[in-house]
C-alpha cells in the first residue's frame, strides 16, 4: 500500500513534462510569437532608421555644389554659342549699283541686329529684296549663288509668292562672306559692313572720293587711248566699233578695260552692242558674271538716254 500510494506523484510528474499530454498546455506555446516579434520591433526601427542616416550625405553636398564658383563659370561657357549674335550695319552713302532703290535704302534701319547670325542674315537679304527696284530680279541673283535650307526670305512678282531658303548659320565669317558676295552680284560694294559707317576708316572709301578717283582714273590718258576720241554721235545706233570701244573702257577702265579688244575682235558696233545681253556676254565674250552685269548696266542706261 506504501508502494502505490506514491505513483500519483510520480504520474504528476510526468503530465507536466510530457508534451503527449492535451490540455491547459497548449495556450503556453505562445513563446515562439513572442520571439517573432522582437526581432520584427527591430526591424523597424532599422528601416527607420536607415533614411534618417542617409538623409544628412544627400543634404549635404547639395549646397557645397551650388557654391562651388567653377560650377556657376561653367553655365555660360555651355550658353555662350547660344549667345553668339552679329550686328550688320548699312551703309547708305554707298553705290546701290543698278538693282537697288536708293530711297528704299534711305528707309532702311542703320544697322540688324545684333541677333543670331541667321537672322541677320534673312534679314539683310529680305531688305535688298524690298529695296529693289524689280524683286525678280534681286531674288534671281541670290538663288543664283546660294542655295541651302531653314531660313527663308520672299519676293513678290508675277503675281506671285516666291521663297528661297537660306542656310542656318553660326557662324559671323559666314554671314560677312555670303553678304560680300551678295553685294559684288548687286554691284553696290560696301553696302553692309559689321563696323558702324559713322566715321570712314582708312580701309573704307567716301562714294565720293570713289567717284573722283574713278573719273580721274578714266580720264587719265594712256598708250591706247590717245589716238581715240570720243563718239562724234550720241545716238550708239550710229558708232563704229571703235566707237564701243571708247564707251566700254569709259564706262569701267578696271572691270571692263582689259576686255575692250575683245569687241574689236568680234566687231561689235552700236547696233551689236545695244542687243548684247549677259548670257550672250557671258558666253561669246568670255566675260565673268561681274564685268558681264557691269556692262549690262551701262548699255540699260545708254538705251535710257535721250539722243
């Protein structure tokens, strides 16, 4: 009896250590959660944490960058071939040659821009080709020579709407070049200039002290023209060729002097000479552009004179 009465201790034992057992037990098995969670607490305060040590790095540089003075000289070295700009100034004293009308020109700014090269120059363009005394004939000469894309400058004849394009540039070489060239197929030189024409310089001539030069230069007498008098007639449909000859090297002795035997060769008179045309110059006498529209102008002014 001693011997049974001490198992109930025994079996005590073993419910409370044996995990076979189902009862009041269970609901303890709550430590694992309790674990979980303390690491999940940690978890979180570290994502927290983590943006609050990184913020100060990214606040930081942010003002050290934008004090730094070669950053603030490096922003208009990168603007500064945006900033490339061009003044064209006009010259109104000059000689408008045969296709521009000088009381247009008069009408004209003193100066284009400064702004982009490309502007300025569909804007000198677009002025020759308003002053002009016939548009056609201004927009021929410049799509003549020059051809290219984007910029765009117009004329009005035969009833018409005309473009040209012109091309986008950066360059104020470029514009100073294709404006030079403009001007000798217009014959009216130094008519734009990137210098202001208030003074003369020593490099530019006053038109008047052109003109006397130029007089003086055909009035001069040479080894050729001694021996040629000038036309007995007004009335060119009356000369000889020695005649034209006189007129020729009178008219430009620089352009058009070196090319006067060359009518003596083809025996051209007053007649041939009033039906020469540039083409026809040009092509027969072997003339360049320039000299050819030279001539042209002369023989228009010739055919225009009162006998």
């Amino acid at each position: 009896m001693s011997h049974l009465s001490s198992l109930p201790p025994r079996l005590d034992t073993v419910d409370m250590q044996s995990p076979r057992i189902p009862g009041g037990s269970l609901p303890i098995v709550k430590i694992p959660k309790k674990r979980g969670r303390k690491p999940g607490y940690k978890l979180k305060s570290r994502v927290l944490m983590t943006p609050l040590a990184i913020s100060p790095p990214r606040s930081t540089p942010e003002p050290d960058i934008s004090s730094i003075p070669q950053d603030a000289a490096t922003i208009p070295n990168s603007a500064a071939p945006q900033a490339l700009t061009v003044c064209i100034y006009v010259n109104k004293q000059a000689n408008m040659g045969p296709y521009l009308d000088r009381k247009k020109v008069q009408q004209l700014p003193d100066h284009f821009g400064p702004e982009r090269p490309s502007m300025v120059l569909q804007q000198v363009v677009q002025a020759c080709i308003d002053s002009s005394l016939q548009q056609k004939t201004v927009f021929s000469l410049v799509k003549q020579g020059y051809g290219a894309e984007m910029v765009s400058v117009s004329a009005s004849f035969d009833g018409k709407q005309h473009l040209l394009s012109l091309p986008i540039v950066n360059s104020i070489g470029y514009v100073l070049r294709f404006l030079k060239k403009l001007c000798r197929s217009l014959l009216c030189d130094n008519l734009f200039s990137n210098q202001s024409f208030a003074q003369y310089s020593s490099t530019s001539e006053h038109p008047k002290e052109y003109e006397s030069r130029r007089m003086e230069s055909a009035s001069s007498p040479s080894l050729e023209r001694k021996d040629m008098a000038r036309p007995s007639s007004k009335n060119p449909s009356t000369w000889t060729v020695d005649d034209v000859i006189w007129f020729v090297k009178d008219a430009d002795p620089h352009a058009l002097g070196p090319h006067v035997e060359l009518f003596r060769k083809h025996e051209i008179d007053g007649n041939a000479l009033l039906l020469l045309k540039s083409d026809m110059i040009m092509k027969y006498l072997g003339l360049k552009l320039g000299p050819a529209l030279k001539l042209c102008y002369h023989i228009d002014k010739l055919k225009q004179a009162k006998f």
